[in-house]
C-alpha cells in the first residue's frame, strides 16, 4: 500500500498524481491543531482552508480515489502531522509514503526530518504548480550584486512567451505600464457587486469554537463567501475577467471607505491553496484581452501578469533562497510593540481604522492597504517585525509564509535591509491622502504638519527618516528626502520628533 499525503494549500486537481485511480495508494488530508495553532488565524482563514480542503477530498472520492480525511473532531486525529502519518502506516501496513514538496520551511524540514527516521520507502514530488523551482532566482542572479524583480519579471515574460511581439520585445513597446496605474477612485466608473459564493460553513465554525482554538476577526458562517472550490475559483476568474479587469490596472493602487475590494480579483487565495495555476489564470485573462483589445488597454492587464509570474515568483524565489535566516532578520533594528488597535481596529486615524477594521471583517485587503496603511504605521513607529510577521500571516485568509514573510518583512518591514525593495515604503499622510478619501472625515488633518490635530504619519515619516539616517544614508533612492530633511527647520524637526515620540509610546491614545 502506497500512502500520499496532500496538505491544505495543496489542492492541485491537475496534478499528475491523479491521472491515475490506483485502488494501493490512500491519500491522506487533515485538519490539525498544529496547523491552527501555530500563529493566530482569522477565523475566516481557517473556515476558507477547512472548506477547500473538504470539498477537494470530495472531488477525489467522486473520481475514485481512496481518502482518508481527519475533520478537526475525528476520533482518530492526533493533531500532529507526523503523529497521523506513523498511525496510518502502521494502521494500513503502508510500504511507500510519498508527499509533494511543502511551501513552507517549517513543514518541509519537518517532513524531511520524518522521512530520514522512516524505513519503508518515501519520496518526494513536485505541487506542479509554480513556474519556477525553488532555485531558480538563485540561478538568475548569480554573479549579480542586486536583487531586481524587474529583470526577473522580463525573463518570465520571455520565457512563458506572455504579451511578447517576438522574443524579445514586449506587447505595447513597454515591459511595464504602472506608470498608469496609479490613480484614485472617485466613483467615475461603477464597480460591479463582488461574485456571491455564499454558503453555510456553521459545522466548520462550530468545530473551531467546540475546540477552543484561539481566533481573530469575524465571520458570518451561514453566508461564507470565499471561493473554496475549483469550480467556484474559475467562476471567480470569468468574473475578473468580465466585470473587472476593464479597470484593474487603473485603480489597482487605489482606496475607498466605501469599496474594499475595488476592481481586484481577489484570486489570491484560489492560487496559494493551488486550486488555480497561475498560467491558467495568466493565459486566461490575456486571451480575454486580446478579444477585448478595443475596450480593454494593455496597461490594465501588464499590471495584473506582472503580479502573478512577476512578483509572485519572484517573492517564492527569494523565501527559498533566504532561509530560514529570512525569519531573524531586522537590519532596522526595530524593536517596538504592534499597537494593540491592530487587533480591534479602534483608532482615530481612519486609514488604519477603515482597513484594520475591513481585515477583521473580511481576512481581505488589498496590497496597498496592507503596504501603505497598515505595514507603512508598524515600520514609521518602528515596530518589531517579528509582530508585524505574526499579525499578517494570522490575519490575511491568503497568506501563507512563503508569500507572506517575504512581502512583510522584507517589502513592507525593510528588515532584510534591501533584498526584496530598493528602499523603505514608507510616507507620509499625503500619499495615503493621493490614493484614498480616507483623510476626508478622519479625526486628524493631513494638511497640518505636528500640531495636536495634525495627520500622525506627518511626523512619524520624518521622524523615522531622522532615526534610520545612519542606516539608509547610503540609498540612493532616499536621497531625494534626506536632501529635504537637511532644509527642514531644526524646530520643526524637533516637534515633529517630540510628537513622533508621543505617539509610539502612546499608540492607544490615537
């Protein structure tokens, strides 16, 4: 008897395991404690995996295949990885154990160090999923004294033959259109309701309360609504294609009060649980382009491409080339508390209560509500990232650590000191005013500069850039605002650093 394990963002229904129906091979999924537990999750995050994970051992059975699935409450759930796996091998005198190879380090070194204990025969697949190995990027940057996810982005286009004219020479005369995307909505083009996948999850929602395990945020398990099936995933993506792409590109940055998801295609999760292939999703909305060329610009969907096998990968790429010494990096030398608004989103600053408080409700944010408003307050009061890493992987229903770490502490955090970005993405209250209508009503003015009633990032930004000058001093693109600090007015420095103080040491009073 062969034994095949599956684990719950490997949900790949094209993978070549299942090409075949082999009544010797048992394949093995479970919800675990030790998957709950080891960050705090949104409880809508859990719900997400526990549904997809269910309905994708469905599927399997209905193709013929043998499941074994532990439901959180089975009897027979030991709640530990390998714990279940030394049961059923001795349980189903198992000869073979085979697993796809995890996306993250932690699992990978525990099934590595699982297997070099065991004595029946085990190997080792790929998810056929990524369109890199993990190697890859080490590969393309050999020799290279920087890390440029640009370069990368250009190889990829070339070798998957995405948007090219021949090959060498993109679509459009351009690799790179973001120059266009960086617009504010102000309600000039009507953003179609978000698609309804809405189901009853109450069973899963009750098994997570029956066994303690410790939440954040909210849900309404009578009308879920995460896509968590393969047919619901490409639904979602018919839907991108229809109703949103049109407009994707041009508001991709932009933030609402009264819109969380915008023109995004909210694909994210569909794609890290591996029920969506990025190529399919890639080839599936630039064939939907093509046909709509006349209505569609090519800026709206370059956007979209260079997300998926750009910057996706490329952030895969550097996780397996910077662990696990990734997790322990802070060349900032941050060490501050994450203010305890993170976890109920009561703040006077509305861009932070507007998307803390959309994260809670939803497990959903954008990706510059989660740079420029949530990850730009934690790096400006300077903020510890070993607590910035926690709060996105338990709060964010995609976010799994190979795409999370490496968007949060080095994107978001700066800690690994410029590997993933050329510089920090940190500002002030202006571009958060540029990009959102959430300074219109907010308690706080983002015109005033360190005043009592004066936008708080105002002089956390140059306080922040005060504080870090010995250690950005050197970057080039920071050279621009160093240049305006050394004119600033050493009195209004000084406020602004004497306000900037109050407020990391007081964050509840904001």
């Amino acid at each position: 008897m062969k034994l095949r394990l599956i684990l719950g963002d490997q949900l790949n229904s094209n993978h070549s395991w299942y090409k075949k129906v082999d009544n010797t091979t048992i394949y093995f999924i479970a919800e675990m404690r030790q998957e709950t537990d080891y960050v705090v999750h949104h409880i809508q995050k859990i719900t997400a995996f526990f549904s997809a994970m269910r309905n994708f051992a469905s599927d399997l059975k209905k193709q013929g295949h043998t499941v074994i699935y532990y439901k959180l409450d089975d009897s027979n759930n030991k709640q530990s990885l390998t714990e279940n796996l030394l049961a059923l091998i001795q349980k189903h005198i198992i000869t073979t154990f085979e697993y796809q190879l995890p996306d993250e380090y932690r699992l990978d070194k525990q099934l590595t160090d699982f297997c070099n204990d065991l004595t029946i025969k085990n190997t080792r697949y790929t998810t056929e999923h990524f369109l890199t190995s993990r190697t890859d990027l080490t590969d393309f940057f050999e020799g290279k004294k920087q890390f440029t996810m640009e370069y990368f982005y250009r190889y990829m286009r070339k070798r998957y033959e995405v948007m090219m004219l021949d090959a060498k020479n993109p679509e459009g005369g351009k690799w790179n259109f973001d120059h266009n995307n960086r617009n504010k909505w102000k309600g000039e083009h009507l953003i179609p309701s978000k698609k309804d996948f809405s189901k009853n999850v109450l069973d899963i929602v009750i098994a997570i309360e029956k066994n303690k395990i410790k939440t954040i945020g909210t849900i309404n398990a009578k009308q879920f609504d995460w896509a968590t099936s393969r047919e619901e995933c490409l639904q979602a993506l018919d839907y991108f294609c229809n109703y949103l792409l049109i407009h994707f590109g041009t508001y991709q940055d932009a933030m609402h009060t009264n819109e969380w998801y915008l023109f995004h295609s909210n694909l994210s999760f569909a794609m890290n649980t591996k029920l969506l292939h990025p190529l399919e999703v890639v080839e599936t909305v630039v064939e939907y382009w093509r046909e709509h060329k006349d209505a569609i610009d090519i800026s709206q969907v370059e956007g979209f491409v260079r997300q998926i096998i750009g910057w996706r990968e490329y952030m895969r790429g550097m996780y397996w080339l910077k662990m696990p010494e990734y997790t322990s990096l802070n060349k900032l030398e941050n060490n501050n508390p994450l203010p305890d608004f993170y976890w109920t989103g009561k703040t006077k600053m509305n861009c932070l209560k507007q998307s803390i408080s959309q994260s809670l409700q939803s497990g959903y944010a954008h990706h510059i509500q989660r740079l420029m408003i949530t990850g730009n307050y934690a790096l400006l009061t300077q903020t510890h990232p070993d607590e910035v890493d926690k709060w996105y992987l338990g709060v964010y229903t995609d976010a799994i650590e190979w795409v999370q770490l490496t968007n949060t502490r080095g994107m978001s955090q700066y800690a690994d000191g410029g590997m993933v970005a050329t510089k920090p993405y940190v500002s002030s209250g202006s571009y958060i005013n540029k990009m959102s209508n959430y300074c219109k009503g907010c308690h706080y003015k983002v015109s005033k500069k360190s005043t009592d009633d004066a936008c708080p990032f105002n002089s956390l930004y140059w306080n922040f850039l005060d504080d870090k000058r010995p250690l950005l001093k050197g970057n080039q693109r920071m050279s621009m605002m160093y240049r305006l600090l050394d004119k600033m007015d050493n009195e209004q420095l000084v406020a602004h650093k004497q306000r900037a103080q109050h407020i990391i040491e007081n964050p509840n009073e904001y």
